[in-house]
C-alpha cells in the first residue's frame, strides 16, 4: 500500500467516525493547551519576580554586614568611615562601595508648613552609593565627597517625596526640615519603573553620611554596600572585604557576611522553580487525564472494528497494512489535537499574561515535550488494541460481534 | 487444484473442546463447481472458512495449486486471499460507510494495483453484475440482492482461482436468489472454480456435485448430471 492509498484509507475512516475523531482530538488538545499554558504562565511569573528584584539593584551589587541571621546586629565599632575607603584600595575585585547608616522612619516637612509631616527612610551614605543601588538623578545632582567631608546639611529626595512635598514648585534649592533639621534640597531622583517598593509607597532621602550620624546621633553603619568589577568577581569582593574587615575590628567578637544579589536570585529562583513543579504537574495530570480519554476511546474504536479488521484480513490485508491504518489515525489525530491544544495553550498564555501584565514565555521544550506525550498516548493506544484484533484470524474477526 | 487430505478442526480446549471437522479428505480441480449441504454445526462453515485461509485447520494437509498452505506465513496466506481466493458472504460484508465502487477497489488497493487501473477494473467488473449504473451508491441504498452482486464483484477484483460463498443468497428471497445464482453460473461456466455451502436443495442444483456433511465429515456426494 502506498502513501497515497494509506493517507486516503486514514481520512475515510476518520471521516466515517467524525464524533470519535473529534472527542479525541478535544481531548489532546485540552492536555496540551494546558501544559502550555499553565507553564508559560508560571514562567512569565518568575520572570517578573526576578525583574523586580534586579531593579533593586545593580547584579554586581553585594553587601557585607554582621550576621544578622543569627541575631548579631552593628554597633559603633563594627564599621568605620574608612572601611570602605580602604577595601576599594586593597582589594582589586571591589570597584565601589559605600556605608550605609540607616535612620528608618525619620518625619520631613516643609518649613512653616501647618501640613501633616511625612515619615521616610534616611539612608546617610556617600556617593558609590548611586551605582550600588542603581539610582538616576533626574534633577539637580547627587552627594559628592565633599558633601561628606564638609558633613553638608544637603539631601537628594526620590520622586515620590518631591511630588508630594512640592507638587508645583522646584524642588531645587529649597529647605526641607529632617527631624526638625533644616537642609537643603539639591538633588531629586527619577522615579524607578513600577518597582515593589514603589507599590509599597516608601519613600527614601539620601543625605552625606557624616552628617546623617550626627543628626541621628549615633556611630553605628550598619551596612556596607559594594559593587563588584565584574559578576564573577562577586565572591571574591566579598571575601577581600570580610578578611580586611575582620583584621581592622580584630577586637570586635562579630562576624561580617557578605550577601550578593546574585544570592537572592538564586534563592527566590528556587522557590519559583519549586511553583513552576508543582504547576507542571497539576498541567501533567491534565495531559493525562486527555490521555486516558484518548485511550478509551481508542480502546472502543478497535473492539467495535474488529469484525472490519477481519474482513479487511479476508479481502487480503495484511497485518502490517491494518497496523499502517491504525497508527496513521492516531498519528492524525494527536498531530491535529496537538497543533489545535499549541494555538490555545499559546493563545491562553498569552491572554493570562495581558491580563496579569508579565510576559508570556513559551518554551519550545514544554511545547515539545507535550506534544510527544500526547502522540506517545495515542499511538501506544491505537496500536496495541489493534495489534491483538490484527493477530485474529480473519474467522475469528470476523464472528465478533 | 484444491486438495486437502484428513482436515480436522477442533474449536476451545479440554472439556470445552468441539470437534467441528473430524477428518475431510477432498480433490476439486479446476472449473468445478462444488455445493456443500448439511445441517448447522456440521462443519461446512468452518471448512469454507479453511479452505479460504480465513482459519488454519488443527490437523491435515491442505495443497492449492500443489502448494502447502499449511506452512505458509501469515503474509503468504493474505497474499493468497487477495489474489488466489474470492469469498462471498451470506451478510455481505460490505463497508457501509465507502460507496460500490470503492467497496470493490478495496482487494486491488491491498494488491497494489495502480489508481487508475484499479478504478477501470471496479467499473468493469460491476458492469459485469449488472451495478453499472450505482458506482457512487452506498450499501444501505441497494437491495439485499444488489449488495450481494457488488459483493460478487469484489471477490472477483484479483481474478481468482477460486470463488468461495458462505450461503450467499441466504438473506435473498427467491427472485434475487435466481439473479445471483446466475451469476455464479455464468463464472461457473467461464471456467471459475466455486465452492457453495448452501442450505437449499434448489440453489445446490446448480452446482456439479453436492457434498453432504454431518458432523464433521463428509456423508454422501452425488453428481448433478443435467447442469441447469
């Protein structure tokens, strides 16, 4: 029998059994349209999360501090000013870095203003820490070291702060009270792109930290915040920091770690990893559950058509030609089931993702591995009950009811 | 042409077993029209059914055209049912959902014959029965009398030695059953060779010889000398 003949045999038979053809062919394509979809999604989910938390930074960005995991917190002589000074010196792996003295909730208001003040984080550092942080300035310009030598009374405020404290107005140049300190505003940063912190309405405002200590009233950095020369050179920043850290407070009893964002993307990649699992699989049992429907329905069509079988055997088919027939519908049907279940998976994904604002992201290996799936299903389906109707006899085929 | 010597068949096994031949011995040469009588359950069935390689006997020879069909593979016996053997059926067996013409291409599609040859012969052949005019019918749409025809027509598509009928007018009132028997006269005397199982004296009048089973065997043959 030759292609043609065989193509032609396959559509007659799918043709005569329109209802069974399309039952099946729904029920590959549900399995398939929900793995696609339902990983696409899962996907484009963690790729959203991993986005947000790059915006926090640079992915050069490290940070080293006590081991506030196990309790240990900074005091006065855990980090001095000239910590970071010296790390970027000695080791070549460093390329900036800045202290970090933090005054969590400190309340700014406008001179004379009988408006409520507003409650903000105040980060004292110096200027590494714009590319630590990956900050922009849209107005004005940023601290400089002699900002900090000089223990400035100036402060730089994000776009948030500045819309809220004056909504018409320059900001520039203007007088802000920080916990009833008057200082000048010289700087106003550019409003992050849609970033969680945003959604969580923290504002910030950076002022030198020399003067931050003094106003605060405190000695205590709590972090240094560095930037690595280059990705791979993370971990060796970090190392170089901590050895210079631990020979300068050889007196202090603490420990310094280092973090690095590279760090908490590797960790919150494995959670969505794990989520990613557990969605593949509840889109697994969909494609199983189409599977077990293309294998009854299968199973029917071949016991229903062994008495075909047999007069087909007695008009001179061969059993390879019965096998041919059968593995040809089912290979028609999954391919067809398929290709329907990739535009609705592809589409659903795409709908889901419109919806949820992220990106869809459709592996080519989920697409592949479902269909596979599927055609593995209906082919082993198709072809092991007709290989037992095929290994009758032709007499005994044929007195099947 | 056809010999089989000692057939037995025996159905199930232990104490289920039944012996449905016990032993057939039988010379058809070529051109021989055979009718086979006997009441249900003695065998005359199931020794179509071997003698069409649609079942394999437990024991015995069985020679067609002086080749051991016994040790044939089962690629050797569907080669020999699609070119060698023609079987009518007493229900027809036609597929219901293809039209005639596809119903009598469907031997010559699992014989290779080309596309266009393979359509020319249909038609051919049910011009022959007398369906020229309902190619594009399906079954359902002809009378008993006319599936059995286009039946007919389909066990002829390989131009075997042999046609071999399962009470083909079985299903047929007497009027159609007069128009098929005649077509198998006509074959008969082009010089085919027929086996016929039948259930009716009139139908086996048709025939050379008449064989008698009961249980089994073979009881009696008698000669027709005045062919019809």
């Amino acid at each position: 029998m030759n292609f043609a003949d065989l193509a032609q045999i396959v559509w007659e038979n799918l043709r005569a059994h329109r209802m069974r053809a399309v039952l099946t062919t729904i029920g590959i394509a549900i399995g398939i349209a929900g793995v696609i979809a339902v990983v696409a999604v899962g996907q484009g989910g963690q790729a959203v999360i991993i986005s947000e938390i790059e915006k926090m930074g640079s992915s050069r960005y490290f940070e080293v501090g006590p081991d506030y995991m196990k309790g240990e917190t900074a005091d006065s002589n855990t980090f001095s000013l000239q910590d970071p000074v010296l790390i970027k010196e000695l080791s070549p792996a460093v390329e900036k870095m800045a202290p970090l003295t933090l005054g969590p909730m400190v309340d700014i208001r406008l001179p004379h203003s009988q408006q409520k003040s507003m409650m903000a984080s105040l980060y004292g550092t110096t200027p590494d820490i714009i590319d630590a942080m990956n900050l922009t300035i849209e107005k004005g310009r940023f601290l400089s070291n002699s900002d900090v030598t000089a223990h400035a009374r100036v402060v730089v405020i994000d776009a948030g702060l500045a819309e809220d404290l004056f909504p018409k107005d320059d900001p520039l140049g203007k007088k802000v009270f920080v916990q009833d300190t008057p200082l000048t505003v010289i700087g106003v940063l550019e409003k992050a792109p849609s970033s969680m912190m945003d959604t969580f309405n923290v504002r910030s405002v950076y002022t030198p930290i020399t003067f931050a200590q003094e106003m605060l009233n405190t000695r205590v950095i709590s972090t240094l915040c560095g930037v690595a020369v280059s990705d791979d050179a993370i971990s060796q920043a970090i190392s170089d920091s901590v050895k210079i850290l631990e020979k300068r407070h050889a007196s202090t009893s603490k420990h310094y770690v280092g973090n690095s964002l590279e760090e908490q993307l590797d960790m919150v990649g494995n959670v969505t990893s794990v989520l990613t699992t557990i969605i593949g699989a509840v889109a697994g049992i969909a494609l199983l559950v189409g599977g077990v429907g293309v294998m009854n329905i299968m199973l029917v069509a071949v016991s229903e058509r062994t008495r075909e079988i047999g007069l087909l055997k007695a008009l001179g088919a061969r059993r390879r030609d019965i096998m041919q027939q059968f593995l040809g519908e089912a290979i028609a049907l999954c391919l067809l089931g398929g290709l329907i279940g990739m535009i609705f998976g592809i589409g659903g994904a795409f709908v889901i993702a419109l919806a949820a604002n992220w990106p869809p992201l459709i592996s080519i290996w989920t697409v592949l591995v479902a269909m596979g799936f599927s055609v593995v299903i209906g082919v082993f389906f198709g072809l092991y009950p007709a290989s037992r109707a095929a290994s009758l006899s032709p007499a005994e085929a044929l007195r099947h009811l | 042409m056809i010999r089989v010597v000692g057939l037995t068949k025996v159905f199930g096994s232990g104490d289920a077993a039944v012996e449905a031949l016990r032993g057939v011995t039988l010379d058809i040469p070529e051109g021989d029209f055979v009718a086979i009588m006997g009441p249900s359950g003695s065998g005359k069935s199931t020794f179509l059914s071997i003698l069409g390689c649609l079942e394999r006997p437990t024991t015995g020879e069985y020679y067609l055209n002086d080749r051991d069909v016994n040790s044939m593979e089962d690629d050797e016996l569907a080669d020999l049912r699609n070119r060698r053997l023609g079987f009518v059926f007493q229900s027809y067996n036609l597929l219901p959902r293809h039209d005639v013409l596809r119903n009598v291409e469907i031997p010559l599609v699992y014989g290779g014959a080309p596309r266009g040859e393979r359509r020319e012969r249909a038609e051919m052949l049910l011009n022959q029965v007398g369906l020229g005019h309902r190619l594009t019918h399906k079954p359902a749409e002809l009378s008993g009398g006319e599936q059995q025809r286009v039946a007919i027509a389909r066990s002829l598509a390989n131009d075997p030695l042999v046609i071999l009928a399962d009470e083909p007018t079985g299903n047929l009132d007497t009027k159609a059953s007069k128009e098929i028997m005649g077509i198998f006269q006509k074959m008969h005397k082009e010089n085919r060779t027929i086996v016929l199982v039948t259930h009716e004296p009139y139908i086996a009048a048709y025939a050379k010889r008449v064989l008698y089973f009961r249980d089994g065997e073979i009881v009696r043959e008698e000669a027709n000398d005045e062919l019809r």
